[in-house]
C-alpha cells in the first residue's frame, strides 16, 4: 500500500533530512499502531478493519491511501480521520473507494470524514472511475451536530450528481444508522453481510421508546430483512470476503463511467456454450401453465453459463442480472415462471424498472426473456398502488435509449407483454418461440367477457353450459392466442427456434452496435413516476 499524507509536514525550508526521515519513521509508526488498534477492536467481534478491507478489495492488495493523516496529530500519535480513501485496480480498472473505520470513534462521520469522503467523490468524477464506499459507522458524529448533519447533505448532493455518470456500489459491513441510511440507498447496489451489518432509520431502543414495538436488530435492519423484505440491498453476503468478491465480480460487468464503453472480454466460440444453447428449448415445458427456471435458460444462453443476479431474494418473480454475449455485457430481465407463475407485482416492477434504468445509463444493451401472465390481479397490489408503481417499468422501458432485444419464450398476455420490453414500448428487435400465445387476456377471461350472452342464452336452453365454453375456449386459443398478428403487424421479428435464440441474440446485438443511443435534451427532464 502506498500512503499520501496530506498534511503536518513541517514547512521549515531548513529542515534537516534526518528530521524528515524521523518524520516519516512516525508516521509509519502511527499508521501501525493505529492498525493494531482497529484489529483489537474489529476481529474478536469477525469483522476485517477498514485497512484489510481495502487490501481484500483491490488487484494484488495495492492501492493508494489518500489523506491518511488528515485531522488528526502525528506528533501527538493521533491518527486522521475515521474514514480511509484511496485508489486502487479492480481487473486492470481504476476504482475510488472509502471504508469507514468503526475501531475510530465507531467511524462516525464529522466535518473531516464528511470533506474527505466529498474529496474522493470529486477525484472520481474528475477521472470517471466508479466510487466503492465500505459502511461500518454509528452514524452522524453527535458532538459535532448540525456539522456532521449537513456533511450528510453534502455526501447526498455529491452522490445525486454522480449518479448515472458513474457507478456506485455500498459495502454495508456494520452497522449504518439513522439518515446515514440514505448515503447507500442513493448509489446503485447494496451488499450486505449476514452477520454484522445492519441499515434502519431509527434503532430498536428508539422504536421501543416511540411505538412501544419490541424488535431485534435483525429483525429491524439486519441483511436477511432488506434482502427479502424491504428489497434495499441487492446481494446478501455470507462473509465479507464474500461481499468484497461479489463487488469485484460486480464491477468486471460495467463500464467505468457512461462515456466509457462497456467491458468487453476475448471470448472464444466454445463447443460448452453451443451445447447449451442447442437445448435451451428442454428447459421449458409447452405447456403455460408448469413452472420452469428461467435462471437456467439464462444459463444455457449467456457465455460460460455465468450470470452474476441481482436482488436475487427480493421478487424472485423478476430475475436481473448481468451476463455476457460474444464477449460484451449485457443486461438481462426475465419473468421467473416459478415464483407465482411469473406475474408482475408492485416489487417486480419497481426492482426491474431500476435494473433497466441503470443499464440505460451506462450504456448497457438488455436482453428481455418473456414469460408472463399478466399483473398479479387483487385488491392487495391495487392498495399497494400497482399503477403507480407498476408504470414505473413502462417509463423505464419506454426511456431507454440503449440496444434491447425481447424474445418471448412463452406467453405474454396483456398488458405485460407491452411492458415486458415489447417493440412498440421501445424494443429494436423482438422475437417469439413458436408456441408462444400473445393475447389481450387469457382464453377463460376473454371467453366469458365476449361470449357472455351466448353463455347465458345456451343455460337458459338448457344446453350444457361447461361444453359450450370449452368449446368457445378452444376456438379463441387456435385464432387468438398465437403470435400470429405480432408478426403480421411487426410487433415480432421473427419466430425463432430456440437452439438459435443465442446466435439470433448475438446477431442483434451486433447489428445494434452503432444504434444512436443520445437522449433527447430539450426538456429538463422527464416527470414519470418515482
Ligand atoms: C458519536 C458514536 C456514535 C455517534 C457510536 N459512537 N455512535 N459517537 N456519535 N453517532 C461511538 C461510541 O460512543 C463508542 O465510542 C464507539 O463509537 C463504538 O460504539 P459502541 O456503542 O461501543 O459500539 P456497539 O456496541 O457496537 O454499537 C454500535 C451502534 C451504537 C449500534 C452503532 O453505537 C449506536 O446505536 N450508535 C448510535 C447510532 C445512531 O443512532 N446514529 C444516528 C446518528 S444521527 P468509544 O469511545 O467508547 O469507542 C444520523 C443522522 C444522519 O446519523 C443524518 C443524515 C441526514
């Protein structure tokens, strides 16, 4: 590691080079017992100190320490602040990363943390390279007040103004409390480990003084709540090497910044991968109505079988996640037919609306696979507002700019097909295997809407009712569930077997390479739902 102290070197222009020497003999000796110190604090509780962290994180261990020794007093054997920062490589690429140092006043954050942390965040945006923030604090430092308070607000603003330029990724790794909560939940992906890391606006002591509600750290904020529950975190780490893996992996899928191409790797047609995508089509039954795992189609599509999830725990009946074709990252979105027959719902929705909005700013082409039913129907999505929150997928689709390319494996009834990345909502290509039934509703619903008085008229017969529904059922299936019109009206491309939907996934990409992907600028923004 290599440290670049900003600060307390003496100025005298006559100093003697054996006093600047001893000066540097000091502050390794400082930087050493400080360590030593976190150690004693971090590892009886499993947890790694800030130091290690950053060591785990970065290629080989390197990086460069920026500002070790701000605000604190060599000569008094004070170390800085209790925060670190620095740069290192992650695969050959520059990252900024800051890791709170709990063993530090429980890395709580006063002015220098704050300017330190604000710093970085500038540097970052000046050399276009993501921000890694590594979370362990007690929160906003209460002897410095309202001072410690608006670093938040500045940590917030900068992080607002990063946002879609470059990436930011949240480490939570202890605890993080109060509005420092929001800091993480303003970057694009949460991690948090299972043990130790906890996020909640106001603790259990609060809550129980508050509301009388007894609840468990756990409970209240721990990983497994935000990762199941809340859907704040993205990734639920057994172990923090694992969390830091996880990051690493995260980062090899995206650009460094939007003006940056994305990754893109030597990759090697392969005998495996054309196995798999050869028979991709076993994966999934003809039949609508039994359930499959779509992450395995993915699987059998992508290079290597590698698909690194996103929010995998949270509406597991949307899978996120990035892959790679030909050597190129993509994004993908795809209904999970196993979970609730792959409806869409308030946290489906939301979860791949942000999915597909951070692909769209960074210049990452998705990759839709479509399996679904509909909307999840009953008064408990519409109570949890599913046209608000679920048009947040349709403004997500319908802005993005980036290359998109659907493929319907299956079904795509209603309004979800037009959502689920169709053609007219802003897809460039889109196709379809060919059992796949493309319908307004299915048969049953549409039967009994168009065909009521005809039902009613064969009761009131005496005719048998159930005979003549079937019948209609059948009738409406063989004209109407069929991506016959799509095709006829250019809403598909094409119908493809699936042992080509890779090659056919590859062409597309290729052939969208050049795709003009500027946003428009007249307006300041667009006013879709949040
Ligand atoms: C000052 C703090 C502190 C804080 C912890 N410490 N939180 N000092 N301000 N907010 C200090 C402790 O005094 C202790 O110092 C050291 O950090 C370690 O803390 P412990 O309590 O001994 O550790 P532990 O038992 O592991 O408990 C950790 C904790 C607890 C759960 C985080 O300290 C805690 O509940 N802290 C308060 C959390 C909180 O409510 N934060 C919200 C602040 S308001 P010594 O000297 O003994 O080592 C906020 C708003 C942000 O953050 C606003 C944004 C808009």
């Amino acid at each position: 590691m290599t440290t670049i102290p900003q600060t307390g070197v003496p100025h005298d222009a006559g100093t003697a080079t054996a006093d600047r020497e001893d000066y540097a003999a000091l502050c390794a000796e400082v930087s050493a017992r400080t360590e030593e110190h976190a150690a004693a604090r971090q590892h009886p509780k499993g947890k790694l100190t800030a130091r290690e962290r950053m060591e785990a994180f970065f290629d080989d261990g390197q990086w460069t320490e920026v500002g070790q020794f701000v605000g604190g007093d060599i000569h008094a054997g004070q170390t800085g602040a209790a925060v670190h920062t620095g740069f290192g490589k992650v695969q050959g690429r520059m990252v900024a990363v800051y890791a709170q140092d709990f063993s530090n006043k429980g890395g709580t954050l006063g002015r220098v943390e704050g300017d330190k942390i604000i710093a970085l965040y500038d540097t970052a945006l000046r050399l276009r390279i993501p921000v890694v923030g590594m979370l362990d604090s007690g929160g906003a430092r209460i002897q410095e007040g309202v001072v410690a308070l608006s670093q938040y607000g500045r940590i917030f603003r900068k992080s607002c103004q990063a946002s879609g330029l470059i990436p930011q990724i949240s480490l939570i790794l202890g605890p993080c409390a109060g509005g420092a909560v929001y800091s993480p939940a303003l970057t694009d992906f949460i991690i948090m480990t299972r043990e130790h890391s906890h996020m909640f606006v106001t603790g259990p002591d609060v809550v129980r003084a508050t509301t009388g509600e007894e609840v468990s750290f756990e409970d209240l904020g721990g990983a497994a709540m935000h990762n199941f529950h809340s859907g704040v975190a993205h990734y639920l780490a057994e172990s923090e090497p694992e969390a830091i893996d996880y990051v690493r992996s995260l980062l090899d899928y995206l650009p460094s910044s939007c003006e940056s191409p994305a990754p893109r790797y030597d990759y090697e047609p392969n005998p495996q991968d054309l196995a798999a995508s050869q028979v991709v089509g076993d994966l999934v039954p003809v039949s609508a109505r039994r359930p499959y795992d779509v992450v395995e189609v993915i699987q059998h599509l992508v290079d290597h079988g590698e698909f690194v999830e996103i929010q995998q725990l949270f509406a597991p009946r949307i899978v996120i996640g990035f892959a790679c074709l030909g050597g190129r990252s993509v994004g993908v979105v795809a209904n999970q037919p196993m979970v609730d027959a792959g409806t869409l719902d308030v946290d489906a929705s939301e979860k791949a609306a942000r999915f597909v909005r951070f692909c769209d700013a960074f210049g990452l082409p998705i990759v839709t696979l479509v399996d679904v039913p509909g909307y999840r129907p009953g008064t408990q999505q519409e109570q949890a507002g599913i046209i608000r929150r679920g048009a947040k997928l349709i403004s997500a689709y319908a802005n993005a700019t980036v290359p998109m390319v659907t493929v319907i494996l299956r079904k795509a009834y209603g309004g979800a097909y037009i959502v689920m990345g169709s053609k007219s909502i802003g897809a460039d290509l889109a196709f379809a295997w060919p059992h796949a039934e493309i319908a307004v509703m299915g048969a049953e619903g549409a039967v009994s809407i168009m065909h009521r008085r005809e039902l009613a008229a064969a009761e009131a017969e005496g005719r048998d009712v159930e005979v003549e529904r079937a019948r209609l059922v059948e009738a409406y299936r063989t004209s109407n569930v069929n991506p016959d019109l799509s095709v006829r009206t250019g809403e598909l491309d094409g119908i493809i077997t699936p042992s080509h939907t890779r090659e056919v996934l590859l062409d597309s990409l290729e052939l969208l390479r050049s795709k003009n992907q500027t946003h428009p600028h007249v307006k300041r923004h667009d006013n879709g739902p949040l």
